[in-house]
C-alpha cells in the first residue's frame, strides 16, 4: 500500500508544483498552442486560448515516471515487466503526439501528422508491445498479456491461436493494435476543451487502479483455495496499480493548471499519452471489453464524429449535429464551455463506476 501511496502522491506533487517551471521554458520555447476555431462556435472565448503553452502532456508522463520509480522502490516493489509495458504505451504514444504538435508548432498550423502517418506510428509502438507482453512467462506460466479476448477476464473459446501460431499471432497483434490505435485517436478527439480529456482519464484510469488492485487481492498465486473459481491470472497486478495510481497522481495535479480557464494544455503528446494507458491497462488487465464501459466517455467524441459522418453520406448532406465532436455541437447551441466540461466528468464517472460494478458482479457470480 505505500507503494501505491507514495507513487500517487509524488506524481501529483511533480505536477501540481513543478508545472509553472516547466511553463516558463514552454514560452521561451515557443510552444504555443494554434487555435482554428469555426466562427460559428458561441464562445468568443476560444481565440483568447491562442498561444496558450501546450505540449504539457510531457509534464504528467514525466511526473507519472518518477511518481512510478519513486514508489516502487519505496515500498521495495521493483518495477515488473508488466508496468514497464504500460510506460512504453504511455511514452511511445506520446512521442507520436509529441512529433505532430511540435509540426504544429513550428509551421504555425492547426494540422501537423496526416491521419495516416499518426496511425503508423502508434502501430510501431503497439506492435513490440504486443510481442513482449505475449512471452517471457513468471515462474507460474503467466505473461503480462494472453493471446484470448477478455471481457471480466479470458474468455476461453475466444482464443487467437485456434487457428495456429502463425495466424494466431497476425490475429492477436491485429487486435493490440487495433485497441490502441482505437483508444489513442478516441482520447486525442475527446481533448477539445479546457481539462476535458484530464478529468476523464482521471476517472478512467481511477477505476482501472481499483480494478488491479482488485485483482492483485484475488489473484490465482495467492487466494484460499475456496475463492480459486473467482481468481484472477492476471500478472504483476500490483505494479498495475502503482504505474496507474502515479499516472491518476500526476493528471489530477496537472488539472489544477488545466482546468477551464487553461493555463497549459496537454497537446496530442497527452491525450495520446492518456488513451496509451487505457489500451495498456486494459489488454494487461484482461478487460479489453469491458474498457468500452469504463472508458466510454471518450468514445462519445468519436462515436459523433462517425455518426455525423454515416448521416451526411446517407442524407446527401444533411447534419445530425451542428458540429461534430459532440461537445462542440454544445457549444454551438449556447452551452458553455465549464458546464460542457463537467457534465462530461459526471458521465466519465458514472460509466467507470458502472464498469466497476459489473466487474464486481461478475466477480461474486464467479465464486
């Protein structure tokens, strides 16, 4: 517990106290944000937000890092394979964010990577992720991720290698790949207002800390042999729990800088930084299903975006929002930008609590 302790609160001192530093190099740098705002959108807030200091995703993927290493070691807990995945999803992705806000930056343009170019990229860093997670097995046989789709945990009819090692292995790393490219574009939409994207990973990542450390309390190497039914095989869910407790530490300092009205925004570096996690956390969790619950506040952005699109074609023009993602279609009916904001934090909150009911009922129907 003083791992998970110490490595939350150290996440969230680094950033809660050391973002105004990091802010001051940001403007010497230059890095300011590009705004390209639709006239048609009702806040005249939103031009005030150019040159604001972006690219503040690295201070909470930094701050996560120490958090991380800080508490692990306090509470004699060295980092395991499994957590060392998740930083690689964290960083990987947000080197791509990185790449595309820097591009944005430095050519004064709303747009930097194309869709595609962003896409490879996070394919290049899921593809050594899935490969890693799927060998180097613990002294129980156990690799931090499993080539079967989970919902509550493996499913066992829903294997990937069925069909072989060869296909099973094109399958399983269509799958990762398709979960994190999935999750980091749905985070990187959702990020469109002011501490929007931070408040929901916080709730996001908040459930999957109680989910691990669920798990690590009910794992299959340490149960009574009455609860071994309702088990979990699940590897290194306590170092899960800490890499997740130091990233929900170091969102819920860098939110006091980001929250409306934004000091600091978080760039593609953080969004895609956040939505690396919730892939990481939910494939090595053995969740991947049931992250569509707890997550499903960022699929709302998205889902609109596709909607608008699947109506247009169908209609021959015709919108079903004003403006896609869906809190802009808000804020084009008069909504403002603090009452999108935490309405949307409610709901995050109330789909990961859902989330984490039905894991516990399926867990209670399991024993």
């Amino acid at each position: 517990m003083r791992s998970l302790l110490t490595a939350a609160a150290i996440s969230m001192a680094f950033t809660l106290f050391l973002t105004p530093v990091f802010l001051r190099s940001f403007r010497r740098w230059g890095w300011g944000q590009v705004i390209r705002t639709p006239e048609s959108i009702n806040n005249p807030s939103h031009h005030t937000k150019r040159g604001t200091p972006t690219m503040g995703g690295t201070i909470f993927i930094t701050g996560t890092i120490v958090g991380y290493l800080i508490g692990a070691f306090t509470g004699n807990n060295p980092p395991t394979i499994s957590g060392l995945l998740v930083l690689w999803m964290m960083v990987g992705f947000g080197i791509v964010g990185f790449i595309d806000d820097f591009l944005k930056v430095r050519q004064q343009r709303s747009l930097g990577l194309s869709g595609w170019r962003k896409i490879v990229g996070q394919i290049l860093v899921v593809i050594p992720f899935g490969i890693v997670a799927l060998n180097y097995p613990n002294a129980l046989g156990q690799t931090p991720a499993s080539p079967y789709i989970s919902v509550f945990r493996d499913v066992p009819v829903l294997s990937f290698m069925v069909l072989g090692p060869i296909i099973g292995w094109i399958l399983y790393l269509t799958w990762v790949s398709f979960i994190g490219v999935a999750w980091s574009n749905s985070t990187n939409v959702t990020d469109g207002l002011d501490g929007l994207a931070t408040g929901v990973g916080i709730f996001v990542v908040g459930a999957y800390s109680l989910v691990v450390f669920w798990q690590f309390n009910q794992s299959c190497a340490s149960v009574i042999a009455e609860l071994s039914t309702g088990c979990y095989a699940t590897r290194d869910p306590f170092d899960l729990a800490i890499v997740s407790a130091a990233f929900v530490g170091a969102l819920v300092g860098f939110l006091w800088w980001n929250a409306p009205k934004a000091e600091v925004f978080m760039g593609d570096v953080g969004s895609m930084a956040i939505g690396g996690v919730i892939a990481a956390m939910s494939i090595l969790s053995r969740t991947e299903v049931l992250g569509v619950i707890i997550a499903g506040a960022f699929i709302i952005g998205p889902g609109s975006v596709i909607l608008q699109r699947l109506y247009f074609k169908a209609t021959r023009g015709k919108r079903l929002f004003l403006m896609s993602p869906f809190h802009h279609h808000l804020e084009m009916r008069g909504w403002s930008e603090i009452s999108i904001v935490v309405r949307m934090w409610i709901i995050a909150g109330l789909l990961a609590v859902t989330g984490i009911g039905f894991f516990y009922v399926e867990w209670l129907a399991s024993t």
